[in-house]
C-alpha cells in the first residue's frame, strides 16, 4: 500500500460521513462540517492509524472508522485554532477558513459537533467492544486536560514571553505531537495489539509528532502562502515562540535529521514490517507544505 491508495481510501470513506438531506434544519451545520472535512490536506492521522494497524496484524477495513474518527477530531482542531479568538486565520489549505464561510458560531459548532462525532463513529463502528473502548480512551487522553487543548492553553497562557526550549517542547508535544502519538496507538489498539507495540507506537508518535512542529516552524519561515495552503510569516509578525527563534534554521534541521532517524530505530522494538513507516517518516522530515 502506497500513500496514495491511503489517502484516496481515507478519502472514499470520509466523503460517506454527515450527508443530511437539505429538509433537515441542522444540514447547514453539517455541511459546514464536511466544508472542512473534505478540505483536503495529508491524511497522515488517519493513515498512522491504517498502517500500524496492518503491522499489528488488523485488518484496515475494520479500523477505518477509527482513521477516521481521528481526522474529524483533527479537523476540529483547525477550526478552532482558526477562529477570530485564537490564530484568527482566514486561509487553511488554500481555502477560505470555516468562519469565513459559515460564520463564527457555525464554526464553532461545526467543531464541537466533529470532536463528539469523532468518539460517536469509533463507539459505533463495528470492532470488538474492548478494542473500541480502548481507541476512544486513547484519543480522549490525546485531546484533554493534559493533551491538545492543554498544549493550547499553555501557547496562549505563555504568549508575550521569551520561552525555553522545554517550555516551547511542553506546548508542542500536547498541541501537535500528542495526536500523531494517539493515531499511531488506536492503530494498534484497533488490531488488539501487545502492550510493547502501543508503547513503541506512542514513542515513534512522539518523535514524529516534535519532527513535524520543527519542520512546520521552519516552513513559516522558509515557504510561500500558496505551497503551504495557510498565510505564512505569521509566527514572526505576533513574536510567536518558536523553534526557529530558539535553534535557528540549521539547528531545525539538524534535529529533524536526528528525530526522524530516532523515530525509525524505535519502530524496531516491536515492529518487523517498517518499510512505509520509515519512507512517511523521512518524507515528512523534507515536505515542503
């Protein structure tokens, strides 16, 4: 399985989700759900999750409601962090944000309702009850008072202030690093896989998840408003802390270089079949949006 057939499978299956008949007085806010659903981007949570699913020895299908569930939470996510109260963005993925569209209160309804359709489609889904428990558990733990919405509080708690390396790493690993960890865990979870396996899939996570904020953080400097699909340029213009300011250009590389090899190796603990995990890995490490 390429990346590719990932994506357009993800794709397949994420295009079935909130079609309400126009009658209904509430498909305007599915529609603005699936406006930024099916906005495009990378799919990589979703296919984190398909993949460590197969090298635990799942079966991809049974698991695709939980790669999706992570890509609605996700999506989420980016509707909030675009709104007026937080980065005020008014461009995500080359198109105008859901505010724009929709307005703000259909934004922010849109978001609430795709973070409880999110923990909805996994209970729903068709996986052993167990390993369905354990999938909303885990993305629950991600999200939370000590997952992303914590990491966005500290980014907003600590804005206006030269910040640490570890403090920045405090934010970062929750905001961005903690759901990359949680997909690649349901991954697992959803094939009933060994305790080993998870915790050698919540490190790779990790690892790939601080990899990829570095790279983002170098690409706001170094890339274009039309490769990236966002405004660029925005983290220096509101003296945002980021890796950038604290390592420069050449120490945001090198460390990538050093977490993506990092990643890699970990995958070796409790894993044979590696080979797309490391190719996603090292592609991540050079994207240019």
């Amino acid at each position: 399985m390429t990346t590719e057939d990932y994506k357009k499978k993800i794709e397949t299956a994420l295009e079935a989700y909130f079609k309400l008949p126009e009658g209904l007085p509430q498909a305007g806010l599915a529609e603005a759900m699936r406006y930024s659903l099916l906005a495009g981007g990378k799919r990589i949570r979703p296919m984190l999750v398909l993949e460590f699913c197969r090298i635990s020895g799942g079966d991809i299908e049974a698991a695709m409601p939980v790669a999706c569930a992570v890509e609605m939470l996700h999506t989420y996510s980016l509707i909030h962090d675009d709104l007026p109260c937080m980065d005020n963005d008014e461009l995500r993925r080359g198109k105008p944000t859901n505010h724009i569209v929709y307005g703000e209160c259909t934004a922010t309804l849109a978001g609430d309702a795709l973070q409880a359709e999110a923990f909805g489609t996994i209970l729903r889904c068709a996986l052993p009850p167990e390993r369905k428990a354990a999938c909303a558990e885990i993305l629950a733990g991600a999200v939370g008072l000590d997952g992303m919405c914590a990491g966005q509080y500290l980014d907003m708690l600590w804005e206006g202030r030269s910040l640490t390396e570890q403090e920045l790493t405090e934010i970062n690993s929750r905001k961005t690093g903690a759901l990359l960890a949680a997909a690649c865990q349901m991954g697992v979870a959803a094939a009933g896989g060994s305790r080993q396996m998870l915790d050698c899939a919540g490190h790779f996570g990790a690892a790939l998840g601080m990899a990829f904020q570095i790279r983002d953080d170098m690409l706001d400097v170094m890339s274009t408003a039309e490769e990236l699909g966002k405004p660029i340029g925005s983290d220096k213009d509101e003296n945002k802390n980021t890796y950038m300011v604290l390592m420069g250009l050449e120490g945001c590389r090198k460390t990538v270089e050093q977490l993506t090899d990092f990643s890699k190796k970990l995958l070796n603990e409790a894993f044979t079949d590696t080979a797309f995990l490391c190719a996603l890995a090292d592609a991540l490490s050079v994207r240019e949006n």
